[in-house]
C-alpha cells in the first residue's frame, strides 16, 4: 500500500469539449504541505473537487488514505477536512450554530469542539452575528473552522486566504503551518498567489491549462533555481562577441537591449568587466543573481508571470 | 437519520416566511364565520361546519400550495447558499437529505391541520354557530391528522422536483400546475393523482360527500405510493448527479 496521503494517476476530466484537468499525477505525503498553484481556471478547483468525490472523473484514478474514495465515503470524509470554493453556509444563523449544525452531524465527540475551531480562526464563540451580516474574511475564517472542527489528518484548502486582508493572510498562514508543523496534518492548498505558496507549502504542484507541469519539494525547487550574473551593458552585440572570443562563454542569454545573463557564476567577473570597459562597452552593473519562484513558473508555463 | 431532522428544524430558526405561512390555516376557519353569518346563521351541524372549515379546499388547494412552497424552500436555500458540497463531504446520505427534509414537510403538515382544526373549533364556538362537542372535535383532529399524513406524502414529487432543481422558479410554478391537476382530476379519474386519491381516502366516511366515481381506497393508496417512491429515485437520482 502506497504510503501518500493523496495519490492521483493520470486524472482527467473533460467537460463538453474542453479537457479541464488532464492526466495530472498528484503526490501528497503525511505531514506535509502540497501547495498546488496556477492561475484562475487551471483546474486546481477541479481536481480538489475530484479527490473529495465531489465531481465524476472522466478517467484516472485517485486514492485518499490509499483508498478510492468511493464506496469508501464513510471511512475517509470523517478524516478530511475542505473549504472547496467559497464556503457556504446557512445565512440566518450564527456562526457559532452553523459550526453546531456541522458538529452534529459529524458526530464530534469533543464537547468544545465549536469553540476550539472558533478560537483557532479568531471568530468569538456565540456571537449574535449572524453568517448573513458577515464580512468576505470573517466567512473564509468560519469555513475554516468548519474544516478543522472534527480534527481531521487531512485538509483541502482551496485558496483559503481569498477575500482576507493583509494581516488576515498572514494569520490564516501562520495557523496554516502550525497545523503541520505543531499537530502533523497533511494539507492540500491551493492558491493563484505565489507568495503563499512559496512561504508556506513544503512540496508544490505548478498547473497550467489543466496540466500539472511540475511537481517537487520546495527545496528542489529551489536548488533548481539557476544562479546567474545579471550584466548591464551599453552594447549588447558587442559585449555578447567578446565574451564569446574572449572568454569562450556560450551560456549565455540576451534580455533586452541592455541586460544579458551569464548562467556560468565561475567565470572571472573583474576580467570580463575590464576586458568589457577596454573595448568601449560600458558596464553599467553586474550582480550575481537567482531565479525567484516566479521565474520558474514564467518559464515553465511559458508566459506571463502570476501574481 | 434523526440527526439530520434534528439538524433540518435548527437550520430553521429565524426564517420567519415558515410560520407566516401557517397563517394561511386559518383563511378557511376565518372565512366560515363570514359565510355562515349571512348564509346559514346559527345553530349548524359541527360536522358541517368543519366540513367547510377544514375538509374542503384546505386539502384541495391551500395545504398542498403551501407544503409545496415550502419544499421549495427547503431545497433552494442550500442550493443558493451553496451548502451542498458541505454536506457530502460530512458524509451525508443523500436518501437520509431527502427523507430528512420529507420529515420536516410533515411535521409542518401536522401542525398546520393543527393550527386549522383549533380555528375551526375556537371560531365555530366563539361565534356560537356550532356547539362544543367532544365527539365531532375528536373527529374534526382525526380528519385533519389524515389529512395532513397523506398531503405530505402526497407533495412528495414537489419535493423531488426541488432537489433537482437549483432554482426556485420550476418547482413553484410545479406547485400550483401539480396543485390544481390533482383538483380537476378528482372529478376525472381520483386515482391517477396522489392529491385526489387523498381525497377519495379522507372524504370517503365525511357525511355528505358524494363520489360520482366508485370507490377505490387500495387503489388510492396505491396511486399516493407509487408516486412516492417515483420521487424517492427521481430525488435519489438528481442528488447524486448534482454533486
């Protein structure tokens, strides 16, 4: 038996014509953090969906706690946590008697189950507030209450820190990651926003177009970075000849007019600049830089950047 | 399962269109003592008197609209509040869902043949056109629980019209079609539609009720069956389509 929380192999979903997740091989583990980042409407949604069982699959397979999920509803839904999309709940009642509502039927045992979720997301316990008079950010903190109330090993969070300000985005984070770190739950988050993705997931899952692009630990991803020197220059053509007599450099990439990339950080850069200055190209700046995770997804999606 | 019909009635609370409908009980038990004032006058049959307050067209016409919007109700709010992924993933029985919200139509039904039956008594009595007598009260509260057991089963495929639909408008507009079908087929055929065959089962023993079609009552239960269980597949169908 696989040893992934969430395993997926080749899951698809095609609705009507067009194929909104395709083949993806998702591999969540225990313990861990999967940040599964694309732009709005690359299917991330779809797949969260298609894990809980809550969309058919076209083809592929997906396994929860090493289970399909269907036929197996009982057993696993009381080990997952969701916020899938914005969380919905009844806008005549409280936030307290919704989490009542969802504590009853989940039978959760704790008798203060409601007021420990309550406190962990910062809503006051049996506030008179209604759910109808509540703000966008207080509704994605109470459905994150909702999915942690029955303390489960598994949480799906889909783009949880929608609709929350600053300082509400670093909470939810902060929380986000005691719940790894301090009590050792697997957590499947997904986000448009790659600053959260990059502060909080341990493993992430780039997807694009319904395809999910690349996947791997935030530390290789990080190690994949490539090191470059940055070097501004006055006059391209002529700088890109000499470095490539002179110094027999190949690795190399034009940016603009301007800027060019030197992916060889070994190479003596106090030479190449008087060899540069000698030849009338001016040297306007040379650092040595690294591939910010926005780089890498401008790359490996091949177009603009994300947020 | 008695979980989630405790959870139904909690869901409830502040929605104050439910128990203004109940309202809508006491339009027949009211409009009796303006109609009895110039029409009959005093001294009427209990019997009579209830026939018209609670036997005539508040389970024809006013009980069925009524549950009937109400089952809209029931299943639009968590469709429109995006409630149901929720659910299912708590897991919920989708079958247990639907009997569940089918428990609070009836429990409604109850109370709203309740709330009638003590109009009728209280303005029949009030207005001295019919004397207290335990024997035609006790009557009137047996009428009226049939009556409100088989409406409920009766608008059962309302209810599983508004499972299948996200919005409000089809199963509204279902209500009065469904409601006034089974009004003009009681004239026509009782058995074919769950609201005349309640009919033909609860009038059947009222004095002074005539069929001019013979009467069936396996065949009405029959027909309130059928259609019961039709709604329990179609509702079991479209809730496990519209995950």
């Amino acid at each position: 038996m696989s040893d992934l929380v969430i395993e997926t192999k080749k899951l698809t979903k095609i609705y009507g014509e067009q194929t909104a997740v395709n083949s993806v091989n998702l591999h969540v583990k225990p313990g861990r953090i999967y940040g599964l980042l694309g732009r709005n409407g690359a299917g991330k949604t779809t797949i969260m969906k298609m894990i809980l069982g809550l969309t058919p699959i076209t083809s592929g397979e997906v396994d929860v706690f090493g289970q399909n999920i269907k036929g197996h509803e009982k057993r696993i839904y009381p080990r997952i946590g969701a916020i899938i999309e914005t969380p919905g709940f009844y806008p005549n009642l409280t936030g307290t008697e919704n989490l009542e509502i969802f504590a009853k039927l989940r039978g959760t045992p704790q008798p203060n189950a409601v007021k420990n979720a309550l406190e962990v997301v910062g809503l006051p316990y049996k506030d008179k507030k209604l759910f109808s008079k509540y703000s966008l950010g207080m509704k994605q903190r109470l459905g994150i209450a909702n999915a942690i109330l029955h303390d489960p090993e598994l949480l799906i969070l889909d783009e949880p820190t929608n609709g929350l300000d600053p300082i509400g985005i670093a909470e939810v984070r902060n929380f986000i990651k005691n719940l790894s770190v301090e009590r050792g739950k697997t957590i499947l988050i997904s986000s448009h926003i790659l600053s959260e993705i990059s502060l909080l997931a341990d493993d992430i899952g780039i997807i694009d177009h319904g395809v999910l692009l690349e996947e791997s630990s935030m530390d290789e991803l990080e190690k994949k970075n490539r090191k470059y020197i940055q070097l501004q220059v006055s006059d391209i053509p002529k700088a890109s000849l000499i470095l490539e007599r002179q110094f027999h450099v190949t690795d190399y990439a034009v940016q603009d007019e301007h800027n060019l990339r030197l992916y060889d950080t070994a190479l003596d850069m106090a030479a190449i600049n008087k060899a540069l200055v000698v030849q009338d190209v001016a040297v306007i700046s040379s650092q040595i830089c690294n591939d910010t995770l926005e780089d890498y997804f401008k790359q490996i999606t091949g177009g603009a950047g994300i947020a | 399962m008695l979980k989630l019909i405790q959870v139904e009635f909690l869901k409830l609370r502040r929605r104050k269109f439910i128990w203004l409908m109940l309202l809508a009980a006491l339009f027949m038990p009211l409009a009796a003592v303006f109609y009895f004032s110039s029409v009959k006058g005093t001294g009427v049959d209990p019997i009579m008197f209830y026939k018209w307050t609670a036997f005539s067209y508040t389970p024809w016409i006013i009980l069925p609209v009524v549950l009937g919007m109400l089952c809209t109700m029931l299943m639009y709010n968590e469709n429109q509040y995006d409630m149901l992924k929720q659910l299912w993933i708590v897991p919920v029985n989708k079958m247990a869902y639907f009997f569940s919200k089918f428990a609070v139509v009836l429990v409604y039904s109850i109370c709203f043949m309740l709330v009638t039956a003590t109009a009728s008594i209280l303005t029949g009595v009030l207005s001295g056109y019919i004397p207290f007598d335990s024997e035609s009260v006790l009557y009137l509260l047996r009428k009226c629980m049939e009556i409100s057991l088989l409406t409920a089963f009766a608008v059962l495929p309302v209810l599983a019209v508004a499972a299948a639909q996200k919005g409000y408008i089809l199963p509204v507009c279902l209500t009065l079609i469904y409601t006034f079908l089974g009004f003009i087929l009681l004239m026509v055929n009782m058995y074919l539609h769950p609201l005349s065959s309640m009919t033909a089962i609860v009038m059947y023993d009222i004095p002074g009720v005539v069929f001019d079609q013979p009467l069936n009552i396996p065949a009405a239960f029959l027909c309130i069956g059928v259609w019961a269980a039709a709604s329990a597949v179609l509702a079991n169908v479209a809730l496990v389509r519209r995950k």
